[in-house]
C-alpha cells in the first residue's frame, strides 16, 4: 500500500480504460460506500481539479488543511491523468499513501477545488473516536467494517 501502489493504480488508468470519467476512486476494502448519496454529492462540485474525501486530522472541516483520508477518496480525470504522466508523484511514491497524494498535489499546486464530506465519510461507531461517529441517513462511506455485522449494520 506504501510503497507506490496507488501511484500505480492511478497512473495507469489513462493508458488502459477506454474512454475519459469525470472521476476516479480509490476506496479501502473495507469501506462500504452508497453510491447514489455520492453521485448526489458531486453533482454541485466542479469536474475538474477536484479533490474529494474526508480531509485528515479528523476534527478539521478544512479540505485545504492537510489531505483526505486512505478510507476512500476521489480525484477529477485531469489530476489522474496529471499523477501519469508528471515527474512529482512518479519521484514521490515511498509512504502513507493518503499522505503522498496529498503532498503530490500540493507540490503541483493541484486539487484547487476540494471537498471534504464530513459528516457523510466516517469510521464506524467505536473503531476510532476520532473520526467516527453513529451511522446517519446522510452517509456516503463508511470506514472499519472488519466485522461481518458492522457490514450488514450499514446496508
């Protein structure tokens, strides 16, 4: 997970999926995400240079702050085209991943457009206090499902 893989996941993309998206996620597996509330959540949001997630330290509610969280974040189609074919991610690949993309994207002076979805990205109740809290009607992802029952609490 640290040491390029999402690199590798992203800078592949361009080259072997048939046609352009307005968006590319990368999402933990074990996060359990409702897609219809977040197609509904990116539909005010621009379609480019966009970075959209659940920003990190978890009391912020500043997207600008810092960078989004490994539970599952998205970037517009130009900022992963951009991690293909630009020296800085490619020479940057050797740590928390969540924390290289960000750092990616502020060395490129990238991700203009942020959007932190909090309270709707969140860990499940009682597996880290500070990010998570009750599960609420309004949720896009739910983070630490190892549990077989926590999964079947959110669907």
């Amino acid at each position: 997970m640290n040491n390029g893989k999402t690199h590798a996941y992203f800078s592949s993309l361009p080259r072997i999926l048939p046609r352009h998206y307005d968006y590319v996620m990368k999402a933990d597996d074990d996060v359990f995400i409702r897609l219809e509330p977040l197609s509904s959540s990116l539909k005010p949001l621009p379609r480019q240079d966009l970075y959209y997630g659940f920003v990190i330290p978890c009391n912020s509610m500043n997207p600008f702050v810092d960078y989004m969280s490994g539970m599952g974040f998205l970037l517009s189609w130009d900022l992963v085209e951009w991690i293909g074919k630009s020296e800085i991610p490619a020479n940057h690949t050797f740590g928390p991943e969540d924390k290289m993309v960000g750092k990616w994207l502020k060395m490129g002076n990238k991700a203009k457009n942020r959007f932190s979805n909090k309270p709707g990205m969140y860990d499940y109740p009682g597996t880290n206090g500070r990010c998570s809290h009750e599960l609420i009607p309004e949720t896009v992802a739910v983070h630490r499902l190892k549990r077989q029952g926590s999964m079947a609490a959110c669907a």
